[in-house]
C-alpha cells in the first residue's frame, strides 16, 4: 500500500470528514464505498489511490459474502456484515445506506464488538448524509 496522505486537499474526498469519527485505537483507516466498488470517501489513514483499490477488492468480498449466505439459512438470508481476519489485522464491510458499504481496516489488537458497534453507527450517519446530498443535488439542479 502506498503511503498515507494528510494535508493534501482532495475534492472528491467530501464526506472524509464523516469517517473520522472511526478514528480510534486500532483502526487504520476508513472507505465509504458504491455497492460496484467505487470509492466515495476515505479517511486521512489512506492515500486515494489506495481507497479506490480497497474499495474496488471490498466490494468484491461483499459479493462474495451474499454468495455464502444461502449457506447459513437459506438463499434469502441476508448479509449483514463481512469480517476478515489476517495475520495481523482485520478488514470489516457493512451497510452505509443505499447502495453504499463502510468498510475498515484494523491492526490485530482491537476490540471486535467495538469495531462493528461504531461501524454500525456511523452508517446510519453516512446513509443520511448520502440521502441528503442526494437531494441538494436535485436541487441545485432545479434552479
């Protein structure tokens, strides 16, 4: 992976800001990703071109994921989340509103359950903050 960016200013990078609040012991960076693997936001731990490549792979383990699902129920269960563990740390995929997915990487010593509650949290955030640019777009459209 590349090296992390900090001060330089990406444009494309607007709801960042939002993924900070995963910045807690641990973790080592945040993507608000589309269900297809685009990257829409990434926080300050990874450089761009490595978000788009995280999110491009994670969204690839979350097909995976929906293909194993019939064997843990049937072929209507649902994914709820996606965890990888490594050697020597993890890799976490939720629900972020509409079409988009939060994923998380973390080194190996970290609080599992406190992982997937902030996770959790913050994609009830990022779904409204998704539903309100949505909007403002439209919007700004119309005048």
């Amino acid at each position: 992976m590349g090296t992390p960016t900090t001060a330089v200013a990406d444009s494309s990078n607007k709801l960042g800001w939002l993924l900070e609040d995963l910045s807690i012991p641990g973790v080592r960076f945040a993507v608000l990703l589309s269900d297809d693997g685009l990257r829409i936001a990434h926080s300050k731990g990874i450089a761009r071109d490595d978000a788009e490549r995280f999110a491009a792979a994670a969204s690839g383990l979350r097909s995976l994921g929906k293909a194993l699902g019939e064997f843990c129920g049937g072929p209507e269960t649902g994914l709820r989340q996606n965890m990888t563990e490594y050697d020597d740390g993890m890799i976490f995929i939720t629900a972020a509103g509409e079409g988009a997915l939060l994923g998380v990487s973390t080194t190996a010593d970290i609080d599992v359950s406190l992982i997937a509650h902030r996770m959790n949290e913050l994609a009830g955030r990022v779904g409204h903050e998704l539903g309100s640019q949505s909007r403002q777009r439209t919007d700004s459209d119309l005048s």
